[in-house]
C-alpha cells in the first residue's frame, strides 16, 4: 500500500493514471493494470487513460464491452474476481488471449451520482490469489481514480469554456 501511496501522492489530474497503474502492478506483483475510462458514444465502449504492460506504458486505446470480464464490473456496479481461468468465461476475447490472461480483479468508478464511469482492472498470466486486504487496494484506489477523472472533465469543461469566450 505505501508503495501505491507514495508512487502517487504528487500525481494529480491526466499524470494520475499512469502512475497508479504502474505503481500497482509493482505492488501487487501483476504484469497487467487498466484504467478505463467509459464512454457512451454512440454505444458503451472503454477507453484506457493508462495500461501498464509489464514494464512499459502502452498507448492508450479504445475497447469494446462485450465479451469482457469489464462489462460485468460496468453492469454489476461492484468488485469483481476471476481467481483462475479467465478465458474460459470469456472466449474469444483477443485481447485476454494477447495478454495470455489468466487472472482478473476489478473494482467499478463512480461519479457522484453514483453511477459507474469506468473500473481499475488487474490483469495476471498466473492465478490470482486475493484477500480482503487486496480487494480494499483495489476498491480504495478506483475511488480516487474515479476522483481524478471527474477532475480531468471538469478541467476539460473549463478549458472548453474559456476557448469560446
């Protein structure tokens, strides 16, 4: 946790998700970690604000929803776990067998009002054995994820508004 905590205090706004990303995959010892970003336009999709791939950033990307272990955080609006055989729940998914999945945790994001606005998701080639300490990290940090992406639209909505005056 102090690993997560320290990797991220300074960070704020668009800087903040890299480095939760980053920092929890070191903590928590997972190759694989998403921040993602839903939109609406014109159907639900994802889009990642940061994906740490074992050693690196990769770019950011948009991702459909169905036939994804996602669309269920997204649906069920709580934590969700995979321990073990991943692709098996979800076949065919080109991205789970590009990063070889085998393992999933996920924790939704939630706007103020309470409805769900993306999801942090963990990602592992080997089984995943989480605890409830685990499981808090998780839920704890997609809430300030979710914080700091508010705060990334509400500074966008600004700039937007300034630039028409």
């Amino acid at each position: 946790m102090q690993t997560i905590l320290s990797g991220t205090a300074s960070a704020t706004g668009e800087n903040f998700f890299p480095a939760l990303a980053k920092n929890l995959a070191k903590a928590l010892d997972v190759p694989y970690v998403f921040v993602w970003e839903k939109i609406n336009d014109p159907i639900p999709r994802l889009r990642s604000l940061a994906f740490w791939s074992t050693d690196r950033f990769v770019n950011n990307f948009e991702a459909d929803l169905e036939n994804t272990p996602c669309n269920t955080v997204l649906e069920s609006q709580q934590l969700c776990y995979y321990p073990q055989d991943l692709q098996q729940y979800f076949p065919n998914n080109p991205l789970l067998e590009q990063l070889d999945a085998e393992s999933y945790i996920s924790a939704p994001l939630f706007d103020v009002d309470q409805n769900v606005i993306g999801n942090l998701s963990i990602v592992d080639v080997k089984p995943l054995q989480t605890d409830k300490r685990t499981q808090a990290i998780v839920s704890i940090f997609a809430d300030r994820a979710a914080t700091e992406l508010q705060r990334k639209w509400a500074e966008e909505e600004k700039r937007r508004a300034y630039e028409q005056l």
